[in-house]
C-alpha cells in the first residue's frame, strides 16, 4: 500500500483523512473561500504553505495516515478461477490465477545453483527488484549505444550469413509452389487444342448420385376423385341385390363382372369435374372482357394474346435495377436542382425508354420541352420519342419555338412520307434559314435536273461561298454556262482549289486539252497571289481523284505543276519514287506515269529511273509503251546492259526475233565484252532452235570475253545436244583457268554419272570439294551419289564431315534427315530434325520438313511452333498451305498460298504447288491467274 501511495502522491492527497496535515495542505487552496472572521488567522500562517511539496512527499506519512487506493486504481476485482482476455493462451496462462503465479515466480529471483555460471554469474538480474533510477537509465542507455555500436559492425555479416542460411533452408525444403514452378511456366506453351484434348476428370460419386430420379409428378385424372367421394358416403338402406344373393357371394366367380355396379349411384357426393372445368373457364373469360373495356373504346388487354404480350413488359436493358434506382433519382435531383438544363431531361427520357417506361419517358421529354422550349436537342428527343402525328405536331411546336433551327426542319422533313410534303417542309424551311448549306443540299436532291439547276442558281446566290453548291450548279448547266459559273465561283471564292480543277476537267471533256495546262498553272499562280499553301500532298490527292475519273490531262497537268513543290533538290529522287509507288499502290496509274515522265526529264541519265519506270510500264502499260520507253532509255544510258536486254526479250516475247537481234546487236556495240549480253544472244538463239549460231556465238565469247559463266554455257549446250565428248573437254579446258567455279564440277561429275562413271564422278566430285569446300550442292551430289549405289553409311559420313566444315547450314541438316527417312529409319530422322532445329532454329526449311515429320494429328501444333520462329518465312507459309490442302480446307489452303508467292515470288516450288491446287479444287479463270503471276514473276528457285 505504501508503494502505491508513493506512486500516486496527487490522489493520496485529496484523499488523505481529515484534520491532518494533508487536510491543511490540500485546505491551501481553498483558503480565499473562508469568511473574514478567520483573518486572525491569516497572521499565523506557515511559510510552507502554498509551495510546493518537495521531490516524495507523501501527506501524513509521518504520523502514519497513509493514503488509500480505490478500485477504479486497480481495475475490477476478478477471481482466480476466471479466463484471462486472450482466448489463445497457452496451457497453464489461461486463468487470472496462473497469470498472478507467473508473475510472482518471475520477480522472484531464481538463486539456485544450477542457474549460475562461473564466468557470466547468474542468469537473471541479482539488482532487478531494486529502485530505477536515474543513473541507472543514463546507463542503460550507454550500454544500448555501445550494443548498438557493435551491431551495426556486424550487420552486413549478420545478414548475408542469415540470407545464406535462408537460401540453403529453402533449397533443403522448397514451398510446393516453388516445386511447380517450372510447371506452371510451360503452361505458356501449352496451345488450345493440347488444352482441348486433356481428358476430364471422372466422377467419383455413385450412380445414384451421378443419375438423380426427378420426381414424377402425374396429374389425377377426375374420375379418381368421383370413385372416391362416395367412398366415405354412409349407407342407411340394405340393397336387395345384396338380401337376393346373400350378401356376401357374387353369381360370378372372381367378383370382377358384378352385373350391376353401383360406383356411379346418383347420391349426394356425386362431382362432375367437367363442368368444374368450364366454370374456371368461364369466370377467367369474364374477368378479362371485363379489364378489356375502357372510356376511349380502345382494348387495354388483349384476351387471346394475354400471355404473349407480357414479353414486351421484359425490361431490354442489361443494368441492374438498383442502378436503375440510383440513376433515377440522380437524374431527378438534377431537374429539380436546375430544371433549365437540356441534358437532364434527355439523360431522364432516355433512362426510361431503356428500362421500358416508354409513356413516362415521353412525359419527361415533354415538361423538359417546357422548362427547355429554346434547346434544340430536346425537340429532337421529343420528336423521336412521340408516334407519327405527335411527333409532327411537337415539331411544329419547335419550330415556332426556334424558327432558324435547321435541325429541326430537317427532322420535319424526314417525318413526312410524301416527296412533295418533304418538299414542302424544305421550301418553308429555306424561307426561313435561306443561308444553310444543309438545307439547299438537301432540297437539291428532291428535285428533278431541271428544277434542281433553277435551285441551285438560287442557292449560290444565298450562300455564295460555298464550293459544292458552285460545282454542282456547274455540273448540271451547258458548258458555256459552267464555264460563267466557275468564273463566278472564283470571283466568290478565290482560295478554293477545286473550282479551278473542275474548270481544267471541264475543258478537258469538252476537247481544249491546251487550256488545261494553262488552267493549272493559273490556278497555281492566282492561290498563291491569294495566300494560300500549296499543299502538294492534297494536289496530288486530288490527281489520283482525276486519274479515277478518266480527266488523264487535268492528272498529268496537276503532278507535273506540283510535283517540285516543297522538297530540297537532293530529295527529288527519292521522294517521286516513293510518290510514284504510292500513287500505283491507289490504282492512279496516269499519275504515276506522269511522275516517271517528269523524273526522267529531271534526271535523263540515271540508270535506277529509266528501270523503275521501265518496270512499270512492263507490270502496268502495253508492249509499245515499254519499247518505246526503252528505245529513250538506251539513247541516254547505253551502258546500261539490263535497259538492252529488255528490250530485246520484249520484241522476243512478242515473237519478233530480228528485231531482238539488232537490238542485241546494238548493245554489242554499245558494250563490246559484255558477259550479259553475249549470254543473252546465245539464249536467243538456243530457244528459238539456231543451235550453230549459239556455238558460233559461244566460240566467239570464250576467245574474246571469257569467264567461267560462258564456259559453264559452252558445257551446258553441248551436253543438251548430246555431244558428250565435246562437253567432257570444254569442262576440262574450264576447269584449267577457272577450278574454284563450282558448277564447272559439277557438270562435270554429273556427265560422269550420266555416263555410268561412278568412280569418276566420284573423283570429279571430290576434288571439287577440295576447292570449293563450301559448296553445299557439291555435298548433296556426293552424298546422294553414294546414296544411289547402296552406299549408305558413306554418304552419313559425307553429311556429317560437310556439317562440320560448314556449320549451322539448314540445306546439309536437312539433305541428313531426308536420307534417314529415305532408308526407313524415322526415329533417327526425328533425332536428326531435333538436332538441326538445335542448331538452326530460324530455318524455315528445316521447320518446314518437322512439320511434315510429325504423325497427322500433332502436324497442326507443330505448324504453329513454326510460325512463331519463321513468321514470314515462305517455306514455312507453303508448309503450312499443304497442311491446309492435305485437311480438305481448300478456302485457307487458297489464302496460304497467296500469301507464299506473295512473300517470295522467287520460289518457283511455291508456284508449282499452287498451280497443282488449282487444277484439283479451282476454276479455269484461277488456274490461268495462277499460270499468268508466274510467268510474270519468272522464278528461279
């Protein structure tokens, strides 16, 4: 008690016992409260009173009143036995009296023997029920710094040794999410269909359970329930028949044929259910001719329909109806906050006409037109909302309420069903609203050609600087007429660029292509005098526009005037290439003719021009136009070998032969030792069947240009014509002076092997890979020859030794799974491919040949592995249209392949594939769209 008194000196003192010391120093402060009689007193006053009480004094210890504690100090009283407020408490801590035996096992000290050590002493504090004082907190808190201190040395050691303790603790024992980690990763790979295809899980329940029997609810017929109303009926008579056959035996053995039954007895119980029946009927018909009738004559319910018609009371919309609820209420505390605001109303009517309220939404809208009558957009929604002749009269009511709203005629007008209402409405309109575009626009088009012109000569008076109404007022007059328009027109509107274009397409249709050209450049010239940007983006915009429109020369005028405007000399190049392309990627040919035409006379010399624009005029014009463009191009540059050439298979191709041998005979000139051109005149002559002018030409190339293309040509047209002997030694004489030219050795181990030298064409093939070493078609050729003579293991060991001396190339990879699929041997084939995709896995062949490897129904998944490494690869793309093709879905076979000559028109396999396709699953005109890219795009792989 004294510790507590100590504790709390402020209590202690307003509650120390009267009369002592403590009563005169708690009466200290009441002293200006006594009466005046005790100011005799006042003189006799200690000088200790009203100071305050020195550092631990306690009032009335001294005499021993010590102070008291009250249960508000200590809190409610509570037994032993009572649980303590955690719920969780351990064994031993769950009552008030365990808690109160810790405690005091814990402040006592624990002196025994076992709980001290030589070094440290004892465990505890010996000095813990001691006082705390202030030194010893000064202490405590140097000893923490110092602890501190030390702490923060041993810190980064501390935390990278517990880090690696952690690390080791979770590697001894992983979470089960870190075991399945991996798992759940390639998850990622797995594809729909492999998804698809994991099987479900059974079902574990019993077949009771699995199978529950509904329960079979079957109505009672009514002559159940007649049969057993009289059941409980009382008898008060004996029926004779009962008397006359003893009342117990029937005549009939069995019982089952009693000669008269009396279940149907007439008698008090007896039910017709029938007519049961048809009084239901009849009151519910009543009930419902009764809600039918109404004041106005009108049928509120449908009898018949009854039940069909409360479909339409399903609400159409898909919200919640407590949103429904807010929403209405928000919007209403809107309307009433600031009734004059349009949106509220409309946002009101449109809520209900979603929820189905379509009479409460037209009110709405109708008071929003009241509190509104100057908003457009309100009317509008009012008309919408009203039936056919409400509707007309609120837009009556709006427009006297806004009499220049166009809108609002409009609306009117669309409202009216009779061409000459509508005309009627607009005539008032325009009345009205004379300046609006809109309006005559619309008038415009009700009307026939002629009465249409008289309008629009009225409507450009209105509103003079509008340009469509210009233009189609001109459009429909006589060309001395348009003409005065556009005049007009661009006296009115001197910045608009389009009435001078009509103006040039107007003389052009009329046969004054001269004026055309003037036309233009005055268009130009006045514009600019005007201010306006020559915008040459937008001009050749609209070139391409004239171009569509047939007006060629307004075209050709427009990009030639505007074609210079804007781009830095070093640029013009460039940009009218990219123009040209443009211009041909929107279907303005003309246009981009016109660029060519203008580049050319810009730049008369270059190479790169002359071949574009040559290039298009093979693609896009006609055989005169590309011949006459190449006689141009090789007057400027007849140096350009590949200007002659073309112009020499062009007359071929049109079977004018002399003629491509002058031309050819021109370029000889032009260029003396030309290798194109001396091969490309032995070509001439070879296809057309002149096979000793081809020698000649040939001997002539090898004395006075020769290369190893013209040897290999020598070979070649030797060998066709079947002069073995003379091929043998021109490949011999080439192999001398050009022994790296790999094809030389090639040709020559295959004339060996033509001829059954298999030991030869062995040896011509290997020493050509002594040379040329990274020829794969060198590899193949000796490979397959093994393969040819039964040797299968040696030609195994030519691919691996060609993989090694040319590594990650996908054509030897592939040559080595093909042969171990050739010889049957299809698991180490599949254990090829997956090396191959190893070592090259952006190799379109290589995933291409995997696709097909693969049985039928993972074929799928591995085309679509394939297209994510080789997205645009095209033998992926036409391995992919075979799958298609070989699945019967001709229709994405057919887009497949599109896309393959699409991407690489070079591939001549992808050509041959689809033209197979279309003769199987396509029509004639297919077939000869197919035949007809081809021979356009000329394939050579």
């Amino acid at each position: 008690m004294a510790s507590a008194t100590a504790k709390q000196p402020a209590k202690t003192a307003s509650k120390a016992p009267s009369g002592g010391a403590g009563a005169a120093a708690g009466g200290a402060a009441a002293m200006p409260l006594a009466s005046p009689l005790m100011g005799g007193l006042n003189k006799k006053k200690k000088p200790f009173l009203g100071m305050p009480a020195p550092l631990g004094y306690v009032p009335g210890l001294g005499r021993g009143a010590t102070g008291f504690t009250t249960r508000s100090d200590i809190g409610p009283a509570r037994d032993a036995n009572d649980p303590v407020d955690d719920r969780h408490a351990p064994p031993g801590k769950r009552t008030v009296g365990d808690q109160m035996k810790k405690n005091q096992d814990d402040d006592d000290e624990d002196l025994n023997d076992t709980n001290y050590d030589e070094f440290n002493g004892y465990a505890g504090s010996l000095f813990s029920s001691g006082p705390y004082e202030k030194d010893d907190e000064e202490a405590d808190a140097i000893y923490a710094a110092l602890d501190k201190r030390m702490d923060e040395r041993r810190k980064e050691r501390r935390e990278l040794r517990e880090k690696e303790e952690i690390e080791k603790y979770r590697m001894e024992r992983p979470k089960i999410q870190q075991q399945f980690s991996d798992l759940k990763r390639k998850l990622a790979e797995v594809t729909e269909d492999e998804w698809l295809s994991i099987p479900e899980v059974g079902d574990a329940r019993n077949k009771r359970q699995r199978n529950p029997r509904h329960e079979k609810l079957t109505p009672v017929p009514d002559s159940f329930f007649a049969k057993h109303l009289q059941t409980g009926e009382n008898h008060t008579s004996v029926d004779p028949l009962q008397g006359q056959f003893g009342g117990l035996s029937t005549p009939y053995p069995g019982g089952l044929n009693t000669p008269y039954p009396g279940g149907m007895t007439p008698g008090a119980g007896e039910l017709d259910m029938r007519k049961i029946g048809q009084a239901r009927n009849t009151l519910m018909d009543m009930r419902l001719s009764q809600v039918s009738d109404s004041v106005s004559g009108q049928t509120v319910v449908d009898p018949k329909g009854y039940l069909t018609d409360l479909n339409s009371m399903i609400p159409t919309h898909g919200g919640d109806i407590s949103d429904i609820k807010k929403a209405r209420l928000l919007l209403k505390s809107v309307r009433e906050t600031n009734p004059h605001h349009p949106p509220a109303w409309i946002a009101s009517a449109r809520l209900e006409e979603v929820t189905g309220k379509l009479q409460v939404a037209r009110n709405l809208i109708m008071k929003g037109t009241e509190m509104c009558p100057k908003s457009e957009d309100v009317w509008l929604e009012a008309a919408r909302l009203q039936p056919g002749d409400t509707a007309k009269a609120v837009v009556a009511q709006a427009v006297r309420h806004l009499p220049q709203s166009v809108r609002i005629y409009i609306r009117a007008a669309e409202l009216e069903t009779d061409i000459r209402a509508k005309k009627r409405v607009l005539r008032k309109a325009l009345e009205n609203v004379s300046k609006s575009v809109r309006l005559w626009k619309i008038a415009v088009e009700l009307e026939e050609p002629e009465d249409a012109r008289i309008m629009l000569s009225r409507a450009v008076e209105c509103c003079p600087t509008s340009v469509e109404l210009w233009l189609a007022l001109a459009r429909l007059e006589t060309y001395e007429n348009a003409r005065r328009v556009l005049n007009k027109a661009r006296e009115n509107i001197p910045t608009d660029r389009h009435i001078w274009i009509t103006a040039a397409k107007l003389e052009e249709a009329n046969g004054n292509t001269q004026m055309v050209e003037k036309i233009i450049d005055r268009a130009i010239t006045s514009l600019r005098a005007n201010g306006v940007e020559i915008n040459r983006e937008q001009w050749i915009q609209d070139a391409e526009e004239c171009d569509k429109a047939g007006s060629v020369a307004t075209c050709q005028a427009v990009i030639r005037d505007v074609i210079g405007i804007g781009i830095e000399e070093e640029d013009c190049k460039h940009t009218w290439m990219e123009d040209a392309d443009s211009c041909v990627s929107h279907g303005a040919l003309e246009c981009a003719r016109a660029i060519y035409a203008h580049a050319l006379q810009v730049f008369p010399s270059k190479k790169s021009v002359w071949l574009r624009a040559a290039y298009f005029e093979k693609n896009h014009g006609t055989r005169e136009s590309l011949e006459a463009l190449l006689q141009r191009a090789v007057a400027h540059c007849p140096k350009a070998e590949v200007l002659w050439l073309m112009g020499a298979k062009s007359k071929w191709l049109a079977g004018d032969v002399p003629a491509a041998r002058s031309i050819l005979a021109l370029a000889f000139q032009a260029n003396p030792n030309s290798e194109e051109i001396w091969l490309a005149a032995v070509k001439l002559e070879s296809e057309n069947n002149e096979y000793e002018r081809a020698r000649r030409l040939l001997a002539k190339a090898r004395s006075s240009a020769p290369t190893a293309r013209v040897f290999m040509k020598s070979v070649r047209l030797e060998w066709v014509l079947g002069n073995i002997d003379a091929a043998q030694e021109l490949c011999t004489e080439a192999l001398k002076h050009y022994e790296d030219f790999p094809k030389l050795w090639m040709m020559r181990g295959q004339i060996e092997e033509q001829s059954e030298n298999i030991d030869k064409a062995r040896e011509a093939y290997n020493q050509g890979l002594k040379k040329c070493p990274h020829s794969m078609p060198l590899w193949l050729l000796l490979s397959r020859l093994e393969e040819r003579v039964g040797q299968l293991t040696r030609a195994r060991a030519i691919l691996e030794k060609a993989r090694l001396k040319n590594p990650q190339t996908p054509e030897i990879w592939l040559e080595s799974v093909r042969l171990e699929y050739r010889a049957g041997l299809k698991n180490i084939s599949n254990t090829l491919m997956a090396k191959a995709l190893q070592e090259c896995p952006n190799s379109g062949i290589l995933w291409a040949e995997a696709v097909f490897l693969e049985a039928r129904p993972q074929r799928k998944t591995k085309s679509v592995d394939a297209l994510k490494k080789c997205e645009h690869d095209p033998h992926v793309l036409l391995a992919v249209a075979k799958l298609f093709w070989s699945e019967r879905k001709i229709t994405k076979a057919r887009e497949w392949f599109l896309r393959t000559v699409k991407i690489e028109p070079d591939l001549g396999d992808a050509w041959a594939f689809f033209y197979k396709f279309e003769l199987q699953h396509g029509t004639e005109e297919q077939q000869h769209e197919v035949k007809k890219r081809c021979e356009n795009a000329e394939p050579r792989h």
